[in-house]
C-alpha cells in the first residue's frame, strides 16, 4: 500500500482516480460516485449537468486553437462489477 500512496502523492490523475475508485458503485447503485464527479467539477467550474438517467454530461469548450477542430465524445461506465460492497 505504501508504493500506491507514494504513486498518488506524484500524480494528481492517479490520486483521482484512486479517489473515485474507492466509492462503492455496484450497477443502479451509483449515486454517491454520481455526487463526487458532480462536486469535482463544480469545484473546477466545470459545466456539468446529470440526465433524468443519471448520466453525468461534462461539456468542455474548445481552446482558441482548436475551434476548428471538431468534438469528442468520451464515453464511460460508473458502475463496477463486484468488489465494491
């Protein structure tokens, strides 16, 4: 456990993902994952907004040299397949 920590303390992603990977979010349970990515953003003044499904959509505005360049879409799942509970 020692290594993952030092690894987090070096990389802001990682420390992240580590974050987010330690909330329990078995499938049509994700509620509490849900609540987290949503405060990350709005602390980072994202816009984030959550679907009557409970999707969250993050919409990131191109830089001043990418707006001719045309949109992303990523795409990803907040469930997790046992071991969350």
């Amino acid at each position: 456990m020692y290594m993952l920590n030092e690894i987090c303390e070096n990389s802001k992603l990682i420390n992240l993902f580590v974050e987010l990977a330690k909330i329990p979010s078995p499938s049509l349970k994700e509620e509490l994952l849900t609540k987290k990515i949503i405060e990350i953003c709005n602390n980072n003044r994202l816009d984030v907004q959550k679907d009557t499904y409970g999707n969250i959509i993050i919409n990131l505005p191109a830089t001043d040299d990418c707006k001719d360049v045309l949109p992303i879409l990523f795409s990803a799942h907040m469930d997790v397949v046992g071991g969350s509970e």
